[in-house]
C-alpha cells in the first residue's frame, strides 16, 4: 500500500491526464458503433416482417383457392386429401 504522502504526489499528475474523456470519446464512439448495429438490425426485422407479410397473404390466397377447388374436384369424382 501507497503511503500518504506518496499518493499525495502522485494526485496532481493523475489530475492532468485526460482519462475520463479519453473514457468517455471511446464509449461515445462505441455507442455509435452499437446504435449502428442496432439500426442494421431493425432494417433486417422490418426486411423479414415485409417477408413474412407477403407470405401470408400468399398462403391465405392459396387455402382460399384450395377451399373453392376442393369441392369441385370432390363433385367431379377426383380424390382430394
């Protein structure tokens, strides 16, 4: 352990040095990076969200046309599963 007087020394150029924004331009720049990556993210989440929209409605289209064809095919003797 440091003596007092020996801390006291030292308090003046620890006081000079830029540590905290130094610490502070690097977690800025690292928010950045991160509000970047959220923002690629989002724009895949909205990419895949459009995606699945038009899928559905596809599928909703086919189960309708499934559902006006199948009787039809029933009628005229077909076997539908």
């Amino acid at each position: 352990m440091l003596a007092q007087e020996e801390l006291d020394t030292r308090w003046p150029a620890l006081q000079a040095m830029a540590v905290p924004q130094d610490l502070y331009a690097a977690m800025v720049g690292h928010q950045g990076a991160c509000n970047d990556m959220l923002s690629l993210k989002d724009d895949v989440i909205s990419k895949m969200r459009d995606v699945l929209a038009k899928k559905e409605v596809e599928h909703v289209r086919i189960l309708k046309n499934h559902a006006e064809v199948r009787p039809r095919c029933m009628a005229a003797g077909f076997p539908v599963t």
